[in-house]
C-alpha cells in the first residue's frame, strides 16, 4: 500500500490557502496491519516528501535510513528526517496513494490506515491520490516546459475503487493525460487493465527474474505480494533483476531457435472512445507466457537477456510511436514509471518528440514526491523546485570526520583527488543534499578512471562485490558531451543511453559502444565540475555509493562504514580527506 503527500487544510480557523505544509508519504502496509510495527513486504520504494507553501524543503526513502534495500516498510524514518524541526501538529494535508492490490473499501478515510494517520497527524486533512496520478505528477510538475503531455508505465499502480458502488473497478497499470501548469491543469486518464495484464512493467519484471534468477522465481512469484520476515525480504530481491537483465543484454545475441508464438494483444485506451491498441505480434499476455519461460531458460542468460530487452523495445517503441502518431501524446512529453528507467528503451522513445522529460526518480522512489507536489499544485498556482530536482534529501555540511585532512581550499583538495584518479585509486564521493531517486548523481558517488577496462572489474569484484559483467556509468562535463559521445545531448540524470566515438574510455563503455551517460554543469553539481576539470578528458567513472544489495548512503556515517568495507582508497566529506 502506498500512503503519499500531505497538505492544506481547514483545519480551524486557518483559511486553506494560507499555509501549506505538504507531507508526501509512500509505503506497502496492509489496510489491516499494525502501521506502527516493522513490516517488510513485496511493495517497495516507502519514503516521505515535505512541501511548504508550495516550496520543496525535503524527500527520503525509508531505505536510506533503515539500510534495508528497496524497505516498503511505513516511513516512519522518513518522515521525522523531512519534518525537521516541525511537528506533527504543523501538517496540513495528507495525501495517500494505494499500491498494487491491496486496496479496498477499508483503506478509505474511515479504514484502519486512514485512522492511523488522522492520529498521527490530527490537524491534516487526508486525499487520497492514484498511484499513477502521482507518477504523473511526479514528471509533469518538475519539468522544464509548462504544458505537454505525459505517459505513465510500470508493473502495476493501484486499483480503483467506485465508491457508490462498492466494488473494485479495475486496475491503473498505466495513464495519460496532459497538463499546463500555468492554467494549474493536470488532467489524468487512467488506462485500464485487470491485474498482470497489458503492463509493460510486469512483463520486464517477470522475465527478469526468469532470466537472472531461475532458482528464486517460483518464490517470488507465490510470494510477491504477502509479508515476510527481514530474511526472506533480503532474500528475495525481485526488484533488482530488472536492471541486472537491462546491463547483461549487451553480452547477447540473436539466435537461430524460433520464439514461441506470443499473443497479439491489446491496450484499452478506453477513456479515449478507442476499443484497443494492438502491441504488435511482438508482444504477449501477463498470464500466456510460461512457454515463453522455457523458451528464455534454454537460451542461457546472456541470450535471454538480449532477447527480453529486444522484446520490450520492440514493443514499448511501437506503441509510443503509434500514440504519437495519432496525437494522443504531444510535441513535449513527460515520463514516468519504472519502466522509464530502462535507459535504452529511452534513448529509442526520445527522437520520437521535440522534448521530452523524464524524472530523476520515475520510478516509485517518486510516488511520494509527486502526491505532494500534486497537493501542493492543486492548492496554490505555482510550486517551487530547486535547480537540481535530483538533490532533495539533507546536507551534512557541518560534519566533521575524525583522523580526516581539512583543506580549506577545495580546489587543492581536488587537485590532490585528480592525482589520485590518475593513479588509479578508487574514490568515496559525499557532497552536499543527497540525491533522490535510484541512481547516485554525484553527491553519494564512487568515482574512477573510466581509462582502463580492468577498472570495472576491480570495482565489481573488489568494491561493491557482484558479478563481473556489470556496467558502469560515466559522468562528463555538458560543454564536452559532444566530443566524446555521438548523440551530444545533455542527459543530466543518467536516464539516457550515448555511444562513445572514442577508445578513451572503455571501463564506462558497453560492448555495442553504448554509454550510461550523465552531465553535469556548474549550476547543477558545481563540486563535480570542479573536480572534473582537472583531467584532460573530463569523464570518469560515476557508480552509486553502496556495497551489493544495500541502498545508497546518506549520511556521512554511512560513507564511513561503506569506505571502510568497501576496500575504497580515499574518502572525499565536503573538505576533509580520509584514507584507507
């Protein structure tokens, strides 16, 4: 379940408007469930989001602070982590999304969640917000055009509920609509579907697990969606195949053996008075597809992979290109949902529109961000963003490590870093508001030379301890894109795919030449840039701060704790240098 944002309220003799302390909060609790106890279950990526007056002060997933990957515990963490000094008295609006299946007549205003939250926060009026309204929200309200279009896509969002009739009326696996932020319109069609069917998400999802993992999928598919105990939580991390599938797809190939037959299946745009959008004889039925399980296990995985990632691109590509065709989808377009994180899938989708826009957090690490923002735009005209919508969460800039050097001029303490890359050290990154969302972005970064190919395999193996095919990011300066990537666009939140028109940097290259790729400017991560300016070839090797299987840090014990475990040379907090 999935309980996002708070917001303005008529709350006393408090005018609505007035004041806006807007919480967003997402988490997988049962309409049944004790909220104020540990739970771990399936649903995934809990967090808490703070708006005020329509200002974004703070998010977090509870993952963060809990060190418990993909945690869809309820955020109690977060939550105390994004008030700050406020109380819960000082909350206006609470703004709750539901999640996947768990919703039904109980986890309205007057069920067990809704009471809980009404005790926690006895001055906030409650919303309850769509899944997919907040993913929408989460990409239209952050972009940088004022009005376009939007398409959601992932594995499952919520149900619905008809109120006057009692019943469930279907599931949101995915929506469209359009927005104008100057007229404060945000309009959201839901594209209807029963559970598992006609997702782009799911298909990803389970074919992954299938290809990756052959050994854990019988137990995550009977298991998905129940409780279990941090064990079995840990154990059985289906949420992280889909990545590891997406990186091992470039070591396949196209085979002779024949695919099974797979369905022609339709996509109701029902909202739209069209009966059906073919997906192509491409594309298959959520619950068709075992012969397609046998099919990919004979392949091997590096085969399989290749397959399932041609399969969704293939399919993804037609069904966008042919909304954009009949102007269901506009010149600029947002997106958002899982399944935008699939850099190659995008990087296929963005020659199809003049602009398009996709969140650093598209996944549902951005569902509680969007339901307070959404609160926020619906209660006042405009809402405040900072410049780099990646960096919401806190900075450390007061702390002090012990047995650590203190530069007081940063451009000499990166100077020393630069050598030390030079040598091939491995370097922990901690600067400043820590980013939100899946994908370090160089505030919680480990950092190396991206010129030698056996660097990958040293972070791999000796740093965050994984298989040994798994790609690298790379970070460069925006005003060098150009000179060492084809396509030369900015792509700020390591969210597109570029290849590489160089042999300088093969510990970041693909072996189809494609790069995970992402810029940076003076404005957005001024540090960064500073440090990168210091090489001739200002690219380097950008992966997230975190050992295999745990979140990204976010404090600066954290980094600590990581450095040390992690076999990383030097450690980089704000000024102050420690070694290894």
């Amino acid at each position: 379940m999935n309980i996002v944002g708070i917001q303005g309220s008529t709350w006393g003799k408090r005018p609505f408007f007035s004041i806006m302390n807007a919480l967003g909060l997402h988490s997988a609790v049962l309409w049944n469930a004790d909220v104020s106890a540990e739970r771990y279950s399936r649903i995934h990526d809990s967090g808490a989001t703070l708006f005020q007056d329509g200002k974004h002060i703070r998010s977090i997933d509870e993952a963060r602070l809990s060190r418990i990957k993909y945690d869809g515990s309820w955020p109690h963490r977060s939550i105390d982590y994004v008030l700050g000094d406020l109380t819960r008295e000082d909350i206006d609006l609470v703004v709750y999304a539901p999640s996947a299946v768990h919703i039904c007549n109980q986890e309205t205003a007057n069920g067990e969640v809704g009471k809980y939250i009404k005790r926690e926060f006895p001055n906030a009026k409650l919303w309850f917000v769509s899944h997919h309204l907040c993913h929408a929200a989460s990409a239209a309200l952050t972009a940088p055009f004022n009005s376009g279009s939007y398409l959601t896509l992932d594995g499952m969002g919520s149900s619905t509920w008809d109120f006057a009739a009692g019943v469930t009326k279907g599931f949101e696996n995915n929506s469209i609509g359009y927005f104008d932020k100057e007229k404060g319109l945000l309009t959201n069609f839901m594209l209807k579907s029963g559970p598992g069917e006609n997702s782009f998400g799911d298909y990803y999802m389970n074919m992954a697990v299938q290809t990756y993992d052959m050994a854990k999928a019988s137990k995550i598919e009977n298991d998905m969606f129940h409780y279990a105990n941090k064990e079995d939580y840990e154990d059985v991390v289906m949420f992280s195949a889909e990545g590891k599938v997406m990186g091992l797809s470039a070591y396949g190939k196209e085979t002779d053996k024949n695919p099974p037959y797979t369905y022609s299946n339709e996509f109701p745009l029902d909202v739209f008075g069209i009966d059906k959008y073919d997906y192509g004889p491409s594309w298959i039925n959520f619950h068709k597809y075992s012969d397609v399980f046998d099919y990919i296990r004979e392949l091997g995985k590096d085969d399989a992979a290749y397959y399932v990632q041609k399969h969704y691109e293939d399919a993804i590509v037609k069904w966008i290109t042919q909304l954009r065709e009949d102007q269901y989808l506009t010149e600029n377009v947002c997106f958002a949902g899982g399944c935008f994180l699939n850099v190659c899938a995008n990087s296929l989708i963005k020659p199809l529109f003049d602009k398009t826009w996709i969140p650093p957090f598209p996944n549902d690490s951005g569902i509680h961000f969007g339901a307070a923002a959404y609160g926020s735009f619906k209660s006042k005209e405009r809402i405040e963003m900072p410049a780099n919508i990646a960096l919401l969460g806190k900075s450390y800039d007061d702390y002090v490590p012990d047995d650590a050097e203190h530069y007081e001029d940063f451009d000499m303490l990166c100077e020393v870093v630069a050598k030390a890359i030079d040598d091939n050290k491995i370097i922990g990154w901690f600067q400043g508001r820590s980013e939100h969302g899946p994908r370090a972005l160089g505030s919680r970064s480990i950092l190396m030379s991206p010129k030698r190919a056996e660097n990958k395999d040293i972070i791999n193996q000796r740093v965050k301890h994984r298989e040994y095919w798994r790609p690298f990011a790379g970070v460069i300066l925006e005003d060098n894109i150009g000179e060492y990537f084809s396509e030369g666009y900015e792509t700020p939140y390591m969210l597109f795919a570029q290849h590489s028109i160089t042999d300088k940097l093969p510990a970041i290259t693909h072996k189809d030449k494609s790069c995970r790729i992402q810029t940076v400017n003076d404005e957005l991560n001024p540090r960064l840039c500073q440090l990168l300016r210091k090489f001739e070839d200002p690219v380097l090797l950008n992966t997230s701060f975190n050992d295999n299987g745990e979140p990204i840090v976010e404090t600066p014990e954290d980094a600590i704790i990581g450095f040390k475990k992690m076999d990383i040379d030097l450690l980089v907090i704000g000024n102050y240098l420690l070694c290894n």
